[in-house]
C-alpha cells in the first residue's frame, strides 16, 4: 500500500516537502523547501528511489531547497507551470542580516517538464492529475490522485495557527477553498495536504465545520 511521508521546514510558514512512495519503493516529492534535506536521508535509509518532484507554484519557499535534491538526483524529472519558470531566478536572502546570499537553484535543471495548464502525467503507477489554478501566482498548481484520494493545495489550507513558525500573513483559505470544492466536491475521503502546514482528512474538515458544502 502506497503512503505519504511530510518533513517540515518552520523557517517559512511550517512549509511541507512530501514523498508519496509506492509499493516498489519508489517515490515522488512534492515541493522541495529546505527540509529536502531530511527527506532525503529518509529515502537513503529506506532505499527509495526517488523518480520525480512536482513544485507547487515558483515561490522560493518552494523550491529553496532544490539544489540538495539536484546534488543527489541531477537528472531527475521536475514538473512546474511554464509561466512560474521566470520565478526560479529569485535569490535567498540571509535572515539575520537580510542581505542576498545569491541564486536558490545553482544546479542545472536537466530534466524540467513546464507543464502549461491542466495536464495528466504518470508517475510511479500513478495517475496525477494537475490542475493550474492561477492566483497565488500564475502558475499555481495543485495534484489530484484519484487512486490514492490525495489532493494538494499548493499552498496553506485551515491551518494549526498555534503551530511554531506559521505567521499566517499569506493564508488565503477562500482561494484554496473554492479549488477544493472544483477538484473533490468536498468528498469526505480526500486526504489534503497543503503547501504549508499540517496535512488533513476532508471528513473532520467537514465535521468542525471549518469547511461547509
């Protein structure tokens, strides 16, 4: 049976990195924020191999930590929204100092698949479904595994606001919402997991009332 694994950078808004791994031990990640760097060590340990990463939108919290993943896979599949492409030159910034430190991505991207708009693609056995749903950025786009009822937001989503290192400045669940009710009809079945923040079953979204039909 498949399962998803999360790994947490409190840096930026308790920002997620997933791998959903299959029965043949191989994996896919789902954005690649500093905490790359954990997931990594965990697919050392468990012997994963890791075939492809999907970048949520081109925000830098999202991919800032893409170099350690190139170091150790150089010609892995990445898969992002052609019109985020020009946001992949952005520079890290020293948060002490706030001065620029220089390019988050030094590695080259030998294998970048820039989706345009809503695509299907297939990866390790799995149907993905993606969806571009512009407003966070343009090239915003959130997954949809039917087989394994996960959906991604991209982004926050009804998220623990007493979680350390989440400022909640950039939350838009209206945003996020309406796509949710567009991709899953807000079926109780579909496991969530946001860009930012703690992954969650659409059934106690449903039940708390934070999410209504």
């Amino acid at each position: 049976m498949a399962k998803m694994k999360n790994f947490i950078d409190s840096t930026y808004d308790n920002q997620n990195v997933y791998l959903i791994i299959n029965d043949n031990n191989e994996a896919i990640m789902i954005d690649a924020s500093n905490a790359t760097s954990a997931a990594l060590r965990y697919l050392k340990e468990k012997n994963i191999t890791l075939r492809a990463l999907f970048i949520g939108h081109g925000h830098i919290d999202h991919y800032e930590g893409l170099d350690n993943v190139l170091r150790e896979y150089p010609d892995l599949k990445i898969y992002l929204q052609k019109i985020d492409l020009r946001l992949l030159s952005q520079k890290t910034v020293d948060d002490v100092t706030g001065e620029f430190i220089g390019l988050a991505i030094n590695y080259p991207l030998t294998n970048l698949v820039a989706l345009e708009g809503d695509s299907v693609v297939h990866e390790i056995g799995y149907e993905i479904e993606v969806f571009n749903i512009p407003g966070h950025t343009a090239g915003t786009q959130v997954l949809r595994i039917k087989d394994l009822n996960l959906v991604t937001t991209g982004f926050s989503l009804l998220p623990d606001k007493t979680s350390e290192g989440y400022t909640g400045k950039l939350c838009n669940d209206k945003y996020f919402i309406t796509e949710l009710k567009r991709i899953t009809n807000l079926e109780p079945q579909w496991h969530v997991l946001p860009g930012h923040n703690k992954p969650f079953l659409m059934q106690d979204a449903l039940d708390q009332g934070v999410i209504s039909k």
